[in-house]
C-alpha cells in the first residue's frame, strides 16, 4: 500500500523532528526526497541514514530570492517534483500586546508567504503532468487559538484557507492540495515547554499521550499516496482528540 | 500562415480539443474556444516552453485571442 516508487518529493524543514520524519516515510515508499531545512548538518546526517535518492537542499525560508530558487534546484536535482511538503515552521511566541511588528512578520513570512511561494514553484511541472500532491503542515493551534500564538495561530490557519483555494483550482489537473495538523507532538519544539505547561495540555487530549513524529508522517504519506487522489482541499487533524473538528 | 501561428495553432488544438478551422485571428480562447481561466495559464505555460520565452504575467493578461498570441510570440522572438 502507498506505493511512491518513481516519484519525487520536496520537504521543507526537514532537519526538525516532524519534518525528518516524514523524509523518512515518503522514502520508505519509494520516492526520491529532497530534504529542504536551514541546518545542513541535520540534513547530511538524514541523508546519509536513507542511503540512496535523496537530495540535500539547504535552505533559508526567512531569504525570499532562496524560496523562490529552491523549486528549481529541487527539480533540477530530482528531475520533477511530484510531491510537495511544506513542513517548516517557526515559533516566535509572545502575548499579543507584546509582539512587535517583528515577531509578526518572521513568522508569517517563514510560515505563510514561503509555503505561497514554493506552491507556486512547484505548480506548473505538476499541472503539466496531471499529477500532484502537495500537503501544508498546519497546526492544531490554526483551528482552535493559542495564548502567546497569535502571529504562529494566524498563519496555520492561512495555511488551510490558501490550501483550500489552492486545491479548488488545480483539482480538475489532478493535483490535490490538503493540509495535516498536528496537535501536541514529541519534538525539539515541544520540548522547550516546562512540565506546568506540558501536564497542563496532557490533561485535555483523549489519548492521555503526545503524538510521535512518525504518526503525522503517516497521515502525509496517505495524502501523498495516489489512493488519495480523490481527497482535496482536506484537513487532517492528527491530535489524538484533543479537539474534533 | 507564418510558421509561429502554426505552432501555436497546434498548441491551442492539442490543449483544448478544438477543430484546427475554428482557431482564426479572433478567436477568444475564454468565449470562443472553451478555456477556463486556468487553461489560458496552462497555454501561456505551453507557449513559454515551445518558444523559450518569458511571458510575464501582465503581458499573459493581454493574451486574450489566437491573433494576440502570435503577435506577442513574433515580437517577443
């Protein structure tokens, strides 16, 4: 089943613990990954664990003209790029009333305007091959709020808004656009919350646990899959019932 | 015909299944020969390839008939 073999996929933020994840997942089906993430020594270190086709692309979301490149090298480096994976992300968490303009603008330019623009990159191979999949990693938290969220909130749910706009025009080209999001997950990222807070967002998911890394790998290979051709425009909460939307 | 309105013509018969006589000078691709707006994205994307130009979005917008391709691609060439 999810069979990837001779497709190619792109993911971004692929140094971080979600994102080598689904590296892994999507190679594990077959496809040739391009790893995308700032860090390169993360990135060799995954390389060197998959072995064979896969392409190390360092990349600075925050650099504009290195967004706007990175679909290029990856299909100069892959030869297409069928499959799409916008997973990086940064935090810059603050309460409202204290975030600077700053703050603001890094997260929704690394989160929101560089998943824009690498859609748009990868769109034109995939409607000229009538196959496409892309999968934007949102979050829990662009459905339900965060306190100290709000610019990290803001852009998860513009995620799903232009993933949902995305996937009404390219479906007729069979290429489909949906986005996972993901609740309380065991990363780097959620390791810098102190036990007050950890026991706090424990108490109000079902499964009484944090979710792995691999399981939100695993809803992305299903929307990378071709048995998920007729599925567009889709939000997949992986959160363990944290909320049921 | 000129040798770029043959190749376009192709292009526009190829993309939107159309007969070849019903691709004259007037023709609009949007009211005459069915394109939706993002069939007229994917010929540009066509025409760019075809010829090896760039075709900036603002000029894309003044594409609007079979005539207007070929001059725009003459000129451009």
């Amino acid at each position: 089943m999810f069979d990837l073999t001779g497709k190619t996929a792109l993911i971004t933020g692929a140094s971080g613990g979600i994102g080598g994840a689904i590296a892994k997942a999507l190679h594990g089906a077959g496809a040739t990954v391009g790893i995308s993430g700032t860090r390169v020594e993360p990135l060799e270190a995954l390389a060197a664990e998959l072995g064979d086709r896969v392409h190390v692309l360092p990349c600075n979301l925050s650099d504009a003209a290195a967004v706007e490149a990175l679909p290029k090298q990856a299909i100069a480096a892959m030869g297409s790029m069928d499959i799409l994976v916008n997973n990086a992300g940064i935090t810059r968490d603050n309460l409202f009333m204290r975030m600077s303009d700053e703050e603001w603008e890094q997260v929704l330019n690394v989160n929101l305007t560089a998943t824009f623009k690498l859609c748009k990159g990868a769109l034109r191979g995939m409607m000229k091959s009538r196959w496409g999949r892309i999968v934007n990693i949102s979050s829990i938290v662009g459905a339900t709020g965060n306190p100290g969220q709000g610019n990290y909130a803001a852009a998860k749910a513009g995620m799903i808004g232009m993933s949902k706009s995305l996937a009404y025009e390219v479906a007729s080209r069979g290429v489909t656009v949906n986005a996972v999001a993901p609740g309380f997950i065991a990363t780097a990222m959620t390791d810098k919350l102190n036990d007050d807070q950890k026991g706090a967002i424990m108490g109000q998911i079902p499964a009484g646990r944090m979710g792995t890394p691999e399981e939100i790998a695993a809803a992305v290979l299903y929307l990378a899959s071709p048995e998920a051709g007729y599925v567009t425009g889709a939000t997949l909460h992986v959160n363990g019932g944290m909320a049921m939307l | 015909m000129s040798d770029v309105a043959d190749r376009v013509k192709k292009i526009v018969v190829e993309h939107l299944g159309v007969e070849e006589d019903k691709v004259v000078e007037n023709a609009s691709f949007i009211d005459d020969l069915g394109a939706d707006s993002l069939d007229t994205v994917e010929l540009v994307m066509a025409f760019e390839e075809e010829f090896g130009i760039e075709i900036p979005d603002d000029a894309a917008e003044t594409i609007q008939t079979f005539g207007d391709a070929v001059k725009f691609i003459t000129e451009a060439q």
